[in-house]
C-alpha cells in the first residue's frame, strides 16, 4: 500500500493540493511507513539503556511491590533478549581468539 494510492483514489494529484493540517498527517503518515523495521544492531543499541534504566528504578526505595515485581521482570527479559543476540558475537570471537592461539596464528 502506498499513500499516494490513497491520493489518487480521493483524486488528489499531488501533496501541495492538501490543506496544512491534511500535510501535517500525510508527514506523519509517511514517517511510519517509511521507517524501518528494527534490526539487531537496533536491538543491541537499546536494550543495554532499557536494562540500566530498568536497574535504576529497581534501586528506588519507595517503590511498591508490584513497580519492584514488574522492573525485576523486565530486567531479566532485557538480559535474556541482550544475551541471546549477542552470544553469537561472542562465542565467534571466543573461538577464534582460541584458534589463534591455539595455532599460533
């Protein structure tokens, strides 16, 4: 689907035939489904400041004990999410650290 499908069925020719307001959500509207999807490069720029935001709210006192149960859930999902995307990485460098030494390479 594409917004200018949408145009030329109501039988707009082009964006400067849209009144200001009408411009400010087709912006809106192509912003959305111009952007891409999330990628695990994406992932792994966000999930370690969701995880030290999640461990810093674990640190208030004066949370209560479903805030305590909810941040302490969603600190073991971010760790689980971050170390599933990255061990691979990690496991690969591992292994070719060992071979270079292993093999004097």
């Amino acid at each position: 689907m594409n917004i200018f499908d949408i145009f030329h069925k109501q039988g707009i020719k082009s964006v400067d035939d849209l009144t200001p307001e009408e411009k400010k959500t087709y912006q809106q509207w192509a912003s959305i489904l111009n952007r891409p999807d999330p990628t695990i490069d994406d992932l792994k720029a966000i999930l370690p400041k969701e995880l030290a935001r999640a461990n810093e709210e674990l640190r208030k006192h004066e949370n209560s004990k479903d805030k305590d149960s909810f941040y302490k859930a969603y600190t073991t999902l971010c760790e689980f999410i971050l170390k599933t995307i990255t061990s691979p990485t990690q496991e690969r460098e591992a292994l070719k650290a060992f071979l270079k030494q292993k093999y004097n390479l």
